[in-house]
C-alpha cells in the first residue's frame, strides 16, 4: 500500500475488531471497507460505526468496525495505516464468501456485486422500505435470483400483480442469461382472480379454509351463536367425501336438509353475500391447494389484486396458510412470500377473519422453519406488522424509511444489525439498501441491480403534470 493511500490510523485490542482516527473528508464511509495493515499483513475491515471529534481546531472522524478476515491468532495491534479498500480487491475478498445471489452492487463501490447466501433464506427474513424507496422492483430482483440460482419453491401472495410476470425475461436481457432463466423458470404458474392468458383462475374451496375460518367469514360466535356455530361444525366435518365441494354445494345441502339451524346458516350465507365472493372454486375447478399440491410448481404467484372486497384476499390468504400449515409433515422446503404483508396480517386485525390470518402467520413464524416454511414478508412499516411475527425474523433487507421512530424501532428489534447502519436507512435513494442477517453475515449497503423480468402492476400516470395546450 503506497503512503499516498493511507487516510488514518488503526488499531485493535482483541485482532477481531478495530478502532480508527481519519481526517474528516479522508474517504472513509461508514458501512465501508478499509484496508488495515496489521503486523499479519493486510485485513480487510468494516466500518460499523462513525462520529467525528475536534482537536487544537481541526476535525477527525473516528470509529470502529470489524476485520472481515481476521487470521488465526487474533494479534492485538497499535498505530496501523488504513486505506480504502479498492474495488479490485474487495471485489476478490468478498467473492471468497458463500453468497450466490447477485442482487446488484455495493453502493459505495458499484464496480463490486452485492451478493446474498442462498442458505441464509431458511430463516425469516423481513424487508422494510417506504412508498417510492424501489422496495417492490427490490423484491422482484431477488425472486428473479432464487428462481436462477437455487432450487427453493416459491409461493408469493401478490395482492398488486406486480410479479405476475416472474416466469420471462424482459426484452433486452443478455441471451445467455435469458436462456439460463428461462430454463429455470420454465414451471412458474400463475394464478390470479381474474384469469387470462397465461393466468389461471386463483380460487379455494370451503373446506381448505378449515371450519374456524369459515365461521369467522359468516360472523358466527361460539357463544352468541353456539347453535349456528356447533351445527355448521357438524355439517362441514360429516359431509361425504371431503367436504363441501363448493359453497354451491353446502348451501343446496343446507336449503334441502329440513334442519332449520342449517337453513339459518344458509341465509347467513346469503345475506352477507359470502356465496358471490369471486374466490370460491366451482365444482370442476381447480382450487389453489390442488395446483399447489399436484403440480409442485417451482413459483406460484398467486395474484389477488383482482379480488374487490378485502375480505377475499384475507379467505385466500388464510386458505393457503392452512394448507401449508395441515401438510406441513411432509417437509417439502418452501419460501412464502408475502408482498405488502401488512395488509393480510395487520398489527391491529379488525375482524375475526383478519385476527385468524395473524394468528396463522405467528404460528408459523414460530414454528414453520423446522417444517421448512420460510417467511419473506415485505411491507412499507414495521409497526405496521405484529412484533410477535416481526421479531422472528433473523434477515433484515432495509430500504428507506424516513420516520426516525420507525428506524429506531428497527434497530430495537434487529439487534444484529449495528444501529448506525440502521439510522442510514433516512439517507438512502432509491433502489438502496441494507442487506444484514444470515443472507449477509457481514451487512452490506447495496444498490438494487437491473431486473431481468418485466415488473407487473403499474402506477397511476402523471400527463397532468405536463404543461401544454389543453
């Protein structure tokens, strides 16, 4: 390292971590990368942390971090040179590491990938950024690589349509690459409420969402309305086969059985106008479940934005909760990942039904992972999420979120992350992040890369904004 290189000084008491002093403006970043020159010869070491002094009238910058390849024998060390890293080298380091899934560049050096370790999504993983931070087309990103670089099945709960189009390749794409993902995403399956050419219908049947879901949907308390309640238990456990085949078919039985509770129920049915909810299968259709289960797809996008009431995007959710959850023995490895989270699994449920998705949802955050049921949920705010869910999350990919109460939460809760490079997370433009958890042992602060999909969904235009003639 020539002495032209050298922007401060460093040391170590334990040959693991690192103090520095630096002269303010010397280059050196927090959530950066130095190169220490220790007695062992030269480290590569991380900025984690960062504030400046003043001395005799001039200003430094000092603060601690962590040596990325610390060697065996942890030497204490005094009074060492440091540089910045340059992108060749740290480019050569970090592609030592286990990481496979190229998401884009580090953000302080765009030359260098920014890379997470597929084995890392076997936890749950939580990603946070506002409205405008880039966190849908983010997210896109990354399912594009799972989808390219690993054999983990995917099931994503999209209620805007934003990644119904996971399964081609945008115009534009590198052929190599394109034929790579084609290959790989040759069995992507999309369903959605309102089929169309290369989407098939996304419905459930009334048995899938087990009997609590059902009586939550019809407003039936087990007390206030034990009759109704006990009767419908009863109908929807002794009916022949394996259940009601379509919510046709339970209120035909019912409107024909001579029980008068049974005819209450089928009124209750109708009333609410729970028989026209567009999610229920008809009798020869095929339900999500069975796609799931028959076809083993290596990505379903189920795609509820064309539902009309709420209420069908939380049955749907709850349909799939429950059939994960009922076949969980089974062990078949999967990532559910749930776009705008919030949405079907609030902090503050405002019904029976919304109350019984979240208590899916904390079942499974608290016990799916030894079934093989990871978790991605994505969501503008974490209060926004219930802390027992949230706090099961060992990955945090974070965007920008500008409410300092919300970044201090995060930090609260996310105690592996250094809480420095949480509070950045205020600063961040559009498409940058921080990557921390078990995908990124080592957290990185990157910049979302290109998609290679075409991006679903699509924003309200804004021609108002263009003066011209009327």
């Amino acid at each position: 390292m020539g002495g032209s290189n050298v922007v401060g000084s460093a040391w170590s008491i334990d040959g693991t971590t690192f103090s520095y002093r630096s002269p303010l403006g010397g280059g050196v970043q927090l959530g950066g990368y130095v190169v220490v020159e220790s007695p062992q010869g030269p480290l590569l070491g991380q900025v984690l942390s960062q504030r400046s002094l003043q001395e005799a009238g001039r200003r430094f910058v000092t603060g601690d971090g962590r040596l990325l390849d610390a060697p065996p024998g942890r030497l204490a060390f005094d009074q060492v040179d440091i540089a910045v890293a340059p992108d060749q080298l740290l480019a050569e380091r970090l592609a030592r590491r286990a990481a496979t899934l190229e998401l884009g560049t580090l953000r302080d050096a765009p030359e260098v990938a920014a890379r997470l370790e597929a084995k890392g999504f076997n936890r749950h993983t939580f990603l946070c950024g506002q409205s405008g931070s880039g966190k849908t087309y983010s997210l896109g990103r990354l399912l594009e690589e799972l989808v390219l670089r690993t054999r983990l099945p995917l099931l994503v709960l999209d209620p805007n349509g934003d990644h119904v189009h996971l399964g081609r390749t945008r115009a534009g794409v590198d052929q190599a690459v394109a034929a790579a993902y084609a290959e790989a995403a040759g069995e992507v399956t999309v369903l959605g409420a309102e089929p169309r050419d290369g989407v098939a219908p996304l419905r459930i049947r009334l048995r899938e969402l087990g009997t609590t879901a059902v009586a939550a949907l019809l407003q039936l308390d087990p007390i206030t309305d034990r009759a109704e309640y006990n009767t419908l238990i009863h109908a929807l456990r002794s009916a022949p086969d394996q259940g009601f085949a379509s919510v046709e078919a339970a209120t035909e039985a019912f409107s024909v059985s001579g029980d008068e509770v049974l005819d209450r129920i089928r009124m209750r049915v109708e009333n609410l106008g729970v028989d026209r909810m567009a999610a229920w299968a008809k009798r020869s259709a095929r339900s999500f479940a069975e796609v799931w289960a028959q076809d083993e797809p290596r990505a379903l996008i189920a795609d509820t934005s064309g539902f009309e009431e709420r209420r069908e995007r939380i049955a749907v959710t709850v349909a799939v909760l429950e059939h994960l959850w009922a076949h969980r023995k089974h062990r078949r490895p999967l990532l559910l990942v749930v776009d705008e989270a919030h949405d079907v699994c609030p902090a503050e449920p405002a019904d029976p039904l919304e109350r019984l998705a979240v208590d899916r949802f904390t079942r499974i955050a608290g016990e799916g992972r030894k079934y093989g049921i990871h978790l991605l949920l994505a969501s503008q705010r974490p209060d926004k999420l219930p802390e027992n869910v949230l706090s099961q999350c060992d990955n945090l990919l974070l965007m920008r979120v500008n409410s300092a109460g919300d970044r201090a939460g995060l930090a609260s809760m996310f105690g592996f992350v250094p809480p420095e490079l949480v509070e950045l997370a205020g600063t961040f433009g559009l498409g940058e992040s921080l990557l921390a958890g078990k995908v990124s042992p080592d957290p990185q602060l990157a910049r979302t890369g290109a998609r290679l999909t075409p991006e679903g969904g699509a924003d309200v235009p804004t021609d108002w904004a263009i003066v011209g003639e009327r």
